[in-house]
C-alpha cells in the first residue's frame, strides 16, 4: 500500500519527460524489445538524435542495449531495465497527479 502522505511528485523524472525520451520509454515498455532501426521509425527521428536519448537512458542505467547479428549485420536491440521500468512507471503516475486523473 503506498503512503498516503507521500508527495505524487517525487515519481517525476526530468531524464525521462524529455518528449523523444518518453517516446522511447512507451515504445519499450509496451514491446519489451525492439530493434535502434524500429525505434528510430516509430519516432521519426534521426539516428543520431535517437542515439544521443539512448545514450542519457543507458547511462542513467533505464536502457540496456544488445548487439546481435541478423541478415549478416550487426543490430542493436533496446530493452527498458527493471529500474528504467519503475522510473518509467513512476513517471506516468506523476504526470497523472499533475493533470489530475
């Protein structure tokens, strides 16, 4: 059960409410995993704006990556971690208690 006193908005996280952050984060916690190349076209971004979000997520420990070979070249896989799925989550609820749902 959670604290009644505790402050809703101690669940905001500034890394995740980036827009292309949040996006990333949706995409992953509804996919489990999913490919940089798939990632990159559901967000209609650049890879190298996609890269630079992914790499605040994965060094802040929300993203981890994994690198396979398919079609004889190497992919990246994206998959959100325990902890960027609870900040994840975390951040939802806050931004529910913001607008009041």
């Amino acid at each position: 059960m959670s604290d009644p006193a505790a402050d809703p908005m101690d669940g905001f996280d500034t890394t995740i409410h980036a827009p292309n952050r949040l996006r990333i984060c949706a995409l992953l916690d509804t996919a489990g995993e999913a490919e940089f190349a798939t990632v990159q076209r559901q967000l209609g971004v650049s890879a190298s704006v996609l890269s630079k979000h992914v790499t605040v997520l994965v060094d802040t420990g929300y993203v981890e990556q994994r690198k396979a070979v398919r079609d004889t070249r190497q992919r990246v896989w994206l998959r959100l971690t325990r902890p960027g799925r609870d900040a994840y989550h975390a951040h939802l609820a806050a931004l529910r208690a913001i607008v009041g749902t």
